[in-house]
C-alpha cells in the first residue's frame, strides 16, 4: 500500500505477471509479497524465496500440487490501513454528488 515506485510501459496485451520480477526488484526486499492468483508461477516463487521474500500467493485452481500460503496474512492485502485513509481531512460536500452549491 502506498505511492507507487516505479513506472514500466508495457503493451496493453502483457500480463502483469510478465514483468513482476522487473517490478519487484526495484523495491527493496520485504518479508513477504502479498500477490494474487494471477502471480503464481514456479519462477517468480522461487526468486522471491532466494531474495529472502516469503510469497503470500494462493495457487491457482488448476495447479496439479497446490501450495499452501499464509491465509491469515492473505485477507489483509486489501483491509485499507486507518493511517493511510485519515492524512488528509475529507471535504464530504466536495466528495459527494449531492454536495450543495450555493444558489
């Protein structure tokens, strides 16, 4: 969570998965990497494993030898964080559609 670090271009065909590694490896390593389905690959696992990372990656449904991954860990990818969503003050009239304009 957070500011994006890095910025690479790729045509709007490629998956995400493709460049995970280029991705990942602009960032200093961290325990773990919390990623989606779509991330698991044998390749990327075992780059995160030899940079010290554990991968939080839940397998997919058709992978013969499915991999455990730490649930607990995994269904906090997306419980936004209170600091995070309290920097900055809400303008709730700005924020909403029914906000009231003067006359």
């Amino acid at each position: 969570m957070g500011r994006p670090r890095i910025l690479l271009p790729t045509p709007g065909n490629t998956h995400d998965a493709k460049v995970a590694i280029q991705t990942i490896n602009a960032v200093p390593p961290s325990v773990y990497l919390v990623a989606d389905k779509g991330y698991d690959s044998n390749a990327l696992r075992l780059w995160l494993i030899e940079r010290g990372t554990t991968p939080v990656i839940p397998s997919k449904a058709n992978r013969k030898v499915q991999i455990e991954h730490d649930r607990k860990i995994y269904r906090q990818r997306n419980v936004p964080r209170m600091r995070e969503s309290t920097d900055q003050p809400l303008n709730r009239d700005a924020a909403s559609a029914h906000g009231s304009l003067p006359a």
